[in-house]
C-alpha cells in the first residue's frame, strides 16, 4: 500500500528539519504570521490547515458534464472540491474557464501579457519560455518537503529526465504530469463478420501482405453483401501521420516499415536523427503510393475529416480501423448500433522482423508552473499528492463519483493525471488475469468490477449497450494485443521545443505534410523524397536537429 503514511523517517526528518529551519529564523520574512503557518500548522504531505488556503489555477470547461441526478454540483463546487476542503481545507478559484480547445491559446496570450495566475497547468514550449523569463517559484523545497512517496515514486519512475525537463538553473520550477505507456498503442480494428463473408481467417498478428489482401477483398468481393461495390479498402483522414498512433491514420503502416515519422531517433551510428528524412519512411511512402495507384487507399485520402470515416464505420461502409486500442469507444459504437450483427475483431499489425514497434507518447504531460511570488506553493503540492492516490487506486483514496461513473476526473480542480508508467499496462494484465481465472472478481480493483461484470455478460449480449460493448472491446481485446511479446516501446529521443523549432518548425511541419501527400497520390515520383530532405535541412531543418541533439545531451 503505497501512502505517505509508509514514508521513511529519513523524510520525515527532512520534514523536522524544514520546520526547525523555518521557526528558527530571525529574519522578518521567516516570522510572519503566514509563513508560521505554512511550517506550524500543516506538517507533511497532506497535513490540513488550520485557516483556508485559496489557490488562484487555471481552468479549462470540460464541456458537458453528466452529474448525478438530482446534483447540484457545478464546476466551481463539487464533490472533488468539497473534498480538498475537507481533507486538506484548501479551496480552488478559477482564474478563467474556456473551452479545452482554447486554454492554450488563454495562457498564451496572458504569458505575453506577464498576467499569469498563481497556479497553472502548462505545456512544454510555455513552460520554456516561463522559465527562462524568470516568471516561476522555485518548488525545490516544497516538492522535496511536501510531495508524498507516491507522487515521487511515479515521477521517479519515468526516470532522471522527467525532473530535469522542469530544473532551471538548479530549481525545480514546475511538476509534472504524467503519461502511462501503451495508451496510445497501434492496433487494426476489422470487421470479422466480413472477413467471414470473404473468406478469409487471420491469426491475432498479421503482416502488411494480410492486410492489403483483407484491403482488396473488402473493395471487390462485396463484404456486406449488399449486391453492390460500395464498400472502401484502407482510409484516412487529413492527419494521416503522427508522432504516435492516430485515430484512422496510416501510422501503423509506416510502422510496419519500421520508419518513425514526426519522432527523433538514433540512426545506425548512434546520431539523433529527425525520423520524417530516413530511408525507411522513403519506403513506406513507396507502399502507400502504390496502393492509392491500385485504388486500395481511398482516393479522399489527405482531405476527408476524422468524422466522415466514423461515419462510413457507423453506416456499414467500412471494414477496417486502424488506431488505438480505445479506438472502439469512438469509431466502432455506433456500427453496433446500427447494425448488431457487426463483429468486430483486433489485430496487431507487426513488420518484417515480427516486432509492433509501439511509439510511445510523450511520458510528460502538462507542468505545474506556480508563479514566482505565489502565496502557499506547497498547498498545490498536497493537492497534487491527493490526486496520485486517487490515480492510482491506492486503497482508501477517496472516490468521489464512485456512483456516477459518467461524471469524469476532469471536472476537479487538477485536471491533468499523475499515474505510474504501467498503470495502463497493469490494468490490461488484471483483466486478462481475470478473464483467465488466475484472479478473482473480488481481487480486481472496485473501478474494474463493473468492467468484468459487463465482460462476463458476453459480447453479443452487450451490444444492446454499444458503449459498454465498445469498453470491454477496448479493455479486453485491444488490451490483450498490447500484452503480447511482439509489442516493443519506442520513444522519442527529444518532446521538446527548441529555440529554432518555435521560429521554423510550423514551415517545417508543412513542407514535410505536402510532400508525403504529394508522393502517395503521385502528383510527384518516390525520388522527390530527397528533395524533400534536403529542402527540410536548407529550410532549418538542419539547426534543429543541431538544438535537439544538444538538448538530448544535456538531459542525459
């Protein structure tokens, strides 16, 4: 059981001594009444304070939230609210709510104004530029004096670069979020039923040549057996490549080419090298200029929106959906909906030396930046410790909406997650454990039971509920791909932004999405891959990987 009570006394030593050090001072900063407070009446991480403590933080609106019935809870008052107020007897303020799409932007313009809210959760090019305007409290003491075990434990856990990406001039000036690995892993969603109807059986991993067969025979053999040739191969959308894994894109295929797009790599001789400019992705465009020639690629490629092909999905219209194992919560719903004799399977597309080189996304989420002057600092540090153990499902963490699961997390004041690497990873390990009945029901976790339950229930049985049939697809078949031996983690050698990056990086981006696209539809042969490179590195290409490999160097 991971809680702060379980600390060393090594930390609660250093507790002692921070207090000590505190009330000892003669200085009449060190004396006053607020700074007494901070050292007498709220020792360790989640000591609660005699007198409320308001934190000014930065707030995005979640959009529609389904609160329980007959609540009166809103944004500003809540259960999770009300829970800091209790245990800790902190309140939170909204410096401004906007709409998720907008809070960048929001920051953005208050960071170049230099009117900042005390707490805020930020990215890693605002948190840069914060940083280096000398605009942040340094956290160094109230991190190391007040954040729980666990919350170091699942920091620590990504490794030393995670507290270095947030160490300026030998300050801890922010705290990170964090993102579990294999959220995001790659895996083909296909229909089964059509598959059947085709004539074709696929193992659980499959080869590029498997899927360009399944591609061909969806285009001409009639799948859903309607009389008509109406139904579409392999689509995507207009964000057809990512750093990751997209939802419809074609990031498995160059994947399957052991090519990294949009991601820093090292090449054969140990350089950091820009992914988009290896011979690998020269290759894997070459696959793709094929297949939209031979018409199995979508001739809307590079221009139809995400929703469209959610809509071919939904209508019968398509077989195949290549993203995230949670894809089913947002593609393949509906089509059960519609129609409850689709069946829909999950496939692990591996390359040629049978590996999924599963790109990872970057394990840092948003930063806590506090700034420079703000009253408590460490009040946000026992804020955050209370939402680890909550994260994490440590036993005796409070669960707010435990009987209103359609309320999400993100309507408490914190609203970003800080969970261990293998949270995602351990979950699909439990579920199949107990699918298999090497645990029991009363072993899982009270977030899991209700999961099983529906999964016992059988998926035919489930599809009069789409969305819990599309949750157990997720959790119990995408899941179990991920568990496999062939999938392997790749990150980024660099997330970040450089000085270079923040000047070029968006003509950059352009050059290298126009060009991709121009070769797969053949407006221009294979070979203008090259001229491509050499336009990247004449354009500031070249000064980047420079700053990158300098940054890469500097965090090891």
């Amino acid at each position: 059981m991971h809680t702060w009570k379980t600390g060393s006394m090594a930390l609660m030593a250093a507790l002692l001594a921070f207090t000590t050090a505190c009330s000892g001072s003669d200085s009449p900063e060190a004396s006053s009444p607020e700074q007494k407070q901070t050292a007498h009446e709220e020792p360790g991480p989640f000591g609660k304070y005699k007198e409320p403590v308001t934190l000014n933080i930065s707030y995005y609106n979640p959009g529609e939230v389904k609160w329980p019935q007959g609540s009166s809870d809103t944004l500003q008052e809540n259960r999770f609210t009300k829970m800091f107020e209790e245990k800790l007897n902190i309140k939170f303020q909204h410096a401004f709510e906007v709409p998720q799409s907008g809070l960048e932007e929001k920051l953005n313009l208050l960071i170049s104004s230099n009117d900042i809210p005390d707490f805020m959760f930020v990215t890693e090019g605002q948190f840069k530029i914060l940083a280096e305007s000398d605009m942040l409290e340094d956290m160094t003491k109230a991190y190391d004096s007040y954040a729980s075990p666990l919350l170091k434990q699942v920091i620590d856990g990504f490794g030393p670069e995670m507290k270095k990406k947030v160490t300026y001039d030998g300050k801890l000036v922010g705290i990170p979020s964090t993102v579990p690995a294999h959220d995001n892993d790659g895996v083909v969603w296909i229909r089964k039923d059509w598959l059947k109807n085709v004539g074709i059986d696929l193992p659980e991993v499959i080869r590029l040549d498997d899927l360009e067969k399944v591609a061909r025979a969806f285009i001409e053999q009639d799948p859903d057996q309607n009389g008509k040739k109406d139904t579409f191969g392999i689509q995507s959308t207009s964000t057809f490549v990512t750093s990751t894994i997209g939802y419809n894109t074609l990031d498995l295929i160059f994947t399957s080419y052991q090519s990294y797009p949009k991601t820093w790599r090292k090449d054969a001789g140990g350089q950091v090298v820009y992914g988009s400019i290896l011979p690998e992705t020269k290759t894997a465009l070459g696959k793709l200029q094929q297949w939209y020639a031979e018409g199995l690629l979508d001739k809307e490629f590079g221009t139809v929106k995400p929703d469209q092909f959610a809509k071919d999905i939904s209508a019968g219209k398509a077989g195949i959906s290549m993203g995230y194992t949670w894809a089913p919560m947002k593609a393949l719903a509906d089509s059960v909906k519609n129609n409850p004799k689709a069946d829909w399977g999950a496939y692990l597309l591996v390359s040629s030396d049978g590996k999924l080189h599963a790109r990872q996304p970057n394990p840092m989420g948003k930063i806590m930046a506090v700034k420079k002057g703000a009253k408590h600092p460490e009040a946000i540090v026992k804020a955050i410790n209370m939402v680890t153990e909550m994260d994490n499902n440590i036993p005796g963490a409070p669960k707010p909406y435990v009987d209103s699961p359609g309320t999400n997390w993100t309507v408490r004041p914190i609203q970003q997650t800080f969970r261990t690497k293998n949270t995602v990873y351990d979950r699909f390990q439990r579920f199949q454990d107990a699918a298999s009945g090497k645990i029991t029901r009363e072993k899982l976790l009270e977030s899991d039971v209700g999961i099983y339950d529906n999964y016992l229930k059988g998926m035919d049985t489930l599809k009069a509920s789409p969305q819990d049939w599309a949750y157990v697809l997720y959790q119990f078949h995408g899941g179990k791909l991920v568990l496999r031996p062939e999938v392997v983690e790749e990150y980024s050698q660099y997330y970040g932004i450089t000085k270079s990056m923040e000047l070029k990086w968006a003509n950059l981006t352009k050059l290298e999405n126009e060009s991709f696209i121009r070769i797969i539809v053949g407006d221009k042969p294979l070979d203008y891959f090259d001229t491509f490179v050499a336009e990247w590195k004449k354009q500031g290409g070249e000064d980047v990987t420079k700053e990158v490999v300098k940054e890469v160097e500097r965090l090891k």
